[in-house]
C-alpha cells in the first residue's frame, strides 16, 4: 500500500467538506500588472498591526526618519517593530482609526515624507553563510507577521523544535475578487522560492508543497519555472472551491490529515506560511527591505481603473481609492478585505497595514446591502456548507443564549469565519456576526477568569506566606522557651548542687566540730552578754566624755599638746582600772546587791552632771572673753585634772568588761576564799566599775564649776 508521501509524490489531491462556490470575479485584476504609486502626504503607521503586543517607540515628533528606519523596537518575544516606508518626518504620535472591524482608535505615528525616499543603511545576508538565529533574529527585526490575514509573528511561527514533516506555501487565493498573491507569483516567483528556502533552512522539512488554485495557470507555471531541479518542492494545483485557502482545508487538501480540534498544524508535523510572507522574508535576508509595502487589490465597479498596486504601509484608503479613479455612489460601502470576511470601514483615512490584501468598493447592484434578518427555518444548508464540519444552527442559538459551555462543547473556536454559512442561509441571517460576538465575549470571561485565578494564587500565596511567618515565629517562640527552661533548670541544678554541697559540708563540719558540754555552752553565752554590756557602757562613756573634751580641747593653746597629754592620761587610767577591777573582783559579793540599784542612780546623776557641766561651760565661755592669765591657767589645769580622771574611769571600765572568760570561775571556786556564799557575777563588777566612773566624772565636774573664774 502506498504511503502518505507517495500519494503526495504522485500528485494526488484529497477534499474537505462542506465549501461554496461564490463567483470569483478575479478577471477584473489578474491580468494587469502590479501598479506602483506615488508616494502620499501623509502616512499613518499603527504601532501593532499583528497578534501581539506593541513594541517601544524609538522616534519622537520632529525627527527625520530614513527609509527602511525602524520606529518601534521589539521588546517582547511577541513584538514585532514596524519601520519607515519612505523618509520623513514625524509629525505626531497619536490615536487614529484602525484597520478593525471595530472602527476603534489605536496608537499610530503620523509620517510627513519630504519626497527624497532616502534609505537607511543596509545590510544584505548570505543564508548559506549565517546561522538560524541570526536568521530568526533579521525576520523579527524586519517586521514580518503572516500576511496571510491572522498576522501571527512569524519568527514564533518558524522557530520550532521538533520535527516537521511538510512546509506548506500557502498560494490559495479562494476569496473573489483577490488577486494580489496571484500577480506576486506571476512576477515574483523567483524571490518567493529564495524565501521557501530560507524557510527550509530553519525547519528542515522532508517536503515543501505549494497549494495553488487550478484556475491561476500563469502563477503556477511561474513557480515551477523557478523550482527548477529542486527536488521535494511540489506544486499541487487544487480545486477553485471556497475556502480552499484556510489553513486547516488547505492541510487536508494536500495531505488529507485532519488537524484535532484545539490543536495546531505543528502537533501534526505541519507548518504553513502564505506567499507574501515568503518574499517579505526573502526580501529582508537578502536585501535588508523590512516589511514596509505590500500588493493590495483595489477593485469594484465604482471605480475606473481595478488592479493590484504595491502600497506603502501607512497609506490611507482613500488615497489607494482616488489613484484608481473612484467615483461614489450615495451610501458608499468600503469593504477592507473579500467580500466573504472582510468588514466596511466609515473612515476611510484608515491606513492600509501589513494584513491588508484587498480593498473593495462595490456598487449597489454589484454587491447588495444586507436584507433584514428573518427567522431560521431550519434548512441545514448551513451545515452542509461549513468546511469545518460544524453545527452552526446550533451555535447561532447558543449565541444568542450566551451559553458559554454548549459554545465550547460544539467547538465554536473552531470556526474560521469564512461566512459559507451566511453565504447559504435563505433567512439572510449573519451568522458570522454572532459568531465573532460570541468569541469576543469568551475571550473576555477567560481574561476575566484568569485575572480571577491570578488574583486568587495571590491571594494563596500570601495566605500561605502570612501563615508559614506565622509557623516560624511560633517555632521560634517555642524554641526560645525551650531554650530558657533548659537554662533555668540548668541554674537550679547547680544551684541546688551548691545547695547540697553547702548542706554536706556543714554536716561534715558539724560532724567533726567537738562537742560542747552544758556548762561551756552557758559560759559562752554569759561572755557574749558581757561584751555586749561592755560596748554599751564605753559608747555611753563616749557620748559623755566628748562635750568636756571639747571643751578643754578649745580652752587650751596647743590641741596637740593636750591629746598628748590626755592619751598618756588615759593609759595611767587604765593602768589604775585594771588594779582597781581586780581588786574589786575580790571584794565581798554583799556589796553587788545593792549596786545594781546605785548604779542607775549614778548613771542618771551622772547624765545630770554632764547637761549641767555643758550648759556651764558655754556660760563661762561667753562672760569670759577676756580672763586673766594666772586664772586661765589655773582653770586649765583643773580641765586637766578632770579630763584625766575621766579616761581613768573609762579604762577602768573598758579593763573590766575585757576580762577574759576564763578569770571568771565557777561558783564553787570562787566561794572558797570568800565566807559569803553569795555569786559575784561579770555584770555585777561592770556595774561597780562603771558607778565609781561617774561618781568620779561628777566629782571632777563640781570641783571645775567651784573654781572660781
């Protein structure tokens, strides 16, 4: 059995359903050559005339741009830039109707050209020379897009990576009254082979076909003229049946695959290119000419002379119109494109763009207006008319219905919108126009979708990014803690093991202390309290004694002299209170019963004394002011004399208190040399001792107030 590329060796030609057969009306055209005009007054360059995106513009108005310059700069995969058609300068950059069936205002620079047609510098490419990407590279920088109507980039469209089985030329000009492709192959053939070359370098195919109509002879002797010996290059003459030239008809004509709904060509091996685009890609590697003018129909019978003109891109329609000899009719229609898809303009400045290929100016009787729009009676000629095997009595209901998913599920998206169908139906019911309506109306609930499910992965994200923060600072939290609590519980280890050492160290001490008998323990407290009774009676001794000696201290003429003198004082005191305490020590023990009471009114006198000895001495010290000398002495040496036996009283005191434990014997002892069994304690003698003081201080203190000053 022979297989798909033999049939295809052979020269057979498969079929497709559904199709019409419109008068073609071709004749009018196809037999003159391509005209050229003269250059206009005024161009209007859109800034995207391509599926995609606008490029950055690189000009600003009032500067002088050369031919072939380009005005927008490609910034994004899906960007193309546009250029220059002629030199001049910019006038402005700013909205103007666009080449649309929609009518809508789009970004366009406004080109006044000086007439000089003054070309850039070019920069010609050997394809055997350089490699594919610097290929790629010089068709996106020259502006090429599919002229063959969607105006897909084609740098996109011929940069693939797997395998390509056909490159299919595109050649079919199906619509009426079109021709432009036709006259280009039948003056341009050779330059449209260099561009399929080209083309195969980058995509290596195993065979090109070139789909051509059988009632073009002229043209498809042209091409095979200038195939030459190549071999795998077929010229394949089709049926003249509408819409041959769609691409997927076209594939299954030449190859008889069907291309899977959704799908493109290229999952199927295929890639097809028209023929316009194949020159403007020979034209820019060979002879760097960016995509700046092509062939464009003008016909219909208003006006005088049909024929094919090269046009500049940015040329206004009516200037195209008036070189051809317009005359209009009242309610003139302008048709931009066939008469099966193209669409009426109500500007007619609109600029002719790079997926410009006809432009019709029908009168009424040619072309009639559409008639009112009658009910569907349900005739089927739709479908059967429909090369895309579809449904469209049921798409034209759900359409209407606004019914999105039944659109999808009877595969609106592939309709090609060649209008068979409005062609067919007896109601006169335009169902490309709802067609497009609905499509319009999908795509924007899918960008609405997608902005939604954008919105809402931002949303996820940030929830998700706002609770992982969260997870971390509560890890980190807990991490913290976990970190005090092991260094509290690391404290209180060691300090209850310092604890537990200070404990084991007491017991080991307590352990090896010796141990203290009754009696010890009670001498030892008795010792304490003495002390303690002793340092008492010296502070108060202090605070008593100071008021005297300051007032001796001020009295005499040489302080130093005088605490000299009162230092050797108070040791001979001592001296003398060590004797006394011992041998008041031995003393009966009769008299410490009735000192205890003594000894407080001593203290009290004593106190007395002082207050009255102070108060005394300031009274002196101000009636005195001028003493006599032999007094003044005198009255120092009484303050002398008293101060001495002041200290004396105190080291006598101080002598005693400091007796050692040891000197104080126990009951038993101390009773054998004394008759009365009554006990002489430590404070009993501190008592003694400090009542002999102060009866001393007093005695001191009147005999210096009796001295006369």
């Amino acid at each position: 059995m022979p297989t798909l590329f033999q049939h295809i060796q052979a020269g057979k030609v498969w079929d497709f359903h559904g199709g019409i057969h419109p008068p073609s009306r071709k004749e009018r055209t196809n037999q003159k050559p391509v005209a050229l005009l003269d250059i206009p007054d005024r161009l209007y360059i859109p800034l995207r005339q391509h599926i995609g995106v606008a490029g950055k513009v690189l000009v600003k108005v009032g500067d002088r741009v050369l031919k072939g310059q380009a005005l927008t700069q490609a910034d994004n995969a899906m960007a193309v830039p546009v250029h220059a058609p002629t030199s001049g300068i910019v006038q402005a950059i700013e909205l103007h109707t666009s080449a649309h069936p929609s009518s809508l205002a789009e970004p366009a620079l406004v080109l006044a050209p000086d007439g000089m047609d003054e070309w850039r510098p070019r920069k010609p490419l050997d394809p055997e020379q350089v490699d594919a990407y610097t290929l790629l590279e010089r068709i996106q920088e020259s502006g090429i897009s599919g002229m063959g109507g969607a105006g897909f980039p084609t740098h996109i469209k011929v940069n693939v990576k797997q395998p390509v089985d056909y490159l299919i030329i595109n050649a079919v000009e199906c619509e009426p009254y079109i021709t432009a492709d036709d006259l280009l192959m039948q003056e341009r053939a050779s330059d449209i082979i260099a561009g399929i070359e080209i083309l195969v370098k980058l995509l290596s195919p195993k065979a090109v076909l070139i789909g051509i109509e059988d009632d073009k002879p002229i043209a498809a002797a042209s091409l095979k003229a200038a195939i030459g010996q190549r071999t795998n290059y077929f010229v394949r003459e089709v049926p003249t049946k509408y819409p041959s030239g769609g691409e997927k008809q076209l594939i299954q004509l030449l190859t008889n695959k069907e291309v899977p709904a959704g799908r493109r060509p290229l999952d199927i091996g295929i890639v097809m290119q028209n023929v316009g685009t194949a020159f403007a890609i020979a034209q820019a590697v060979l002879d760097d000419i960016p995509l700046i003018h092509r062939v464009v129909t003008v016909a219909g019978e208003t006006l005088a002379q049909q024929q094919n003109v090269l046009a500049l891109i940015g040329t206004p329609i009516s200037d195209l119109l008036n070189a051809c000899g317009f005359q209009p009719e009242p309610q003139q229609r302008i048709i931009v494109g066939g008469p099966m898809m193209g669409f009426a303009i109500a500007d007619w400045s609109v600029p002719v763009v790079k997926t410009t290929n006809c432009i019709l100016a029908p009168t009424e009787n040619e072309l009639g207006a559409a008639s009112e729009e009658m009910d569907c009676i349900r005739c089927g000629a739709c479908a059967d008319a429909c090369p895309a095997s579809l449904l469209p009595q049921q798409l034209l209901w759900y359409s209407k219905a606004k019914d999105q998913d039944k659109l999808a599920e009877y595969n609106l998206s592939d309709c090609i919108e060649c209008g068979a169908c409005a062609y067919v139906c007896p109601s006169e019911i335009p169902l490309v126009h709802y067609y497009r309506v609905a499509k319009a109306e999908i795509r924007e609930t899918q960008r609405e979708a997608l902005k939604a499910e954008q919105a809402k992965a931002r949303f996820d994200a940030r929830t998700e990014r706002l609770e992982r923060e969260k997870q971390e600072r509560l890890e980190r939290n807990q991490q913290l803690a976990a970190q005090r609590v092991a260094q509290q519980q690391a404290s209180g280890l060691a300090s209850q093991t310092a604890a537990a050492v200070q404990q084991a160290l007491e017991r080991t001490q307590q352990q090896t202390a010796p141990a203290l008998d009754k009696e010890q323990i009670i001498a030892e407290r008795e010792r304490k309290k003495a002390e303690a009774l002793a340092y008492q009676q010296q502070k108060q001794q202090t605070q008593t004694a100071e008021p005297a000696s300051v007032q001796t201290s001020e009295q005499t003429e040489d302080p130093r002299k005088a605490a000299i003198a009162a230092a050797l004082a108070r040791a001979k005191a001592k001296k003398q209170a060590e004797a006394q305490s011992e041998v008041a020590a031995e003393s009966a023990p009769a008299e410490t019963a009735a000192s205890d009471a003594d000894a407080k009114k001593a203290a009290v006198a004593a106190a007395i004394a002082r207050a009255k000895a102070k108060k005394l001495a300031e009274a002196q010290s101000e009636e005195a002011a001028e003493p006599a000398p032999a007094e003044t002495a005198a009255s120092d040496a009484d303050a002398k004399k008293a101060a001495v036996a002041a200290a004396i009283a105190r080291a006598k005191a101080k002598k005693l208190a400091e007796q050692p434990q040891a000197e104080t014997a126990p009951a038993s002892e101390v009773a054998e040399p004394v008759a009365v069994p009554t006990e002489s304690t430590p404070e009993q003698d501190a008592k003694k001792v400090a009542i002999a003081a102060a009866i001393a201080r007093a005695k001191a203190k009147k005999q210096q107030n009796s001295e006369p000053l």
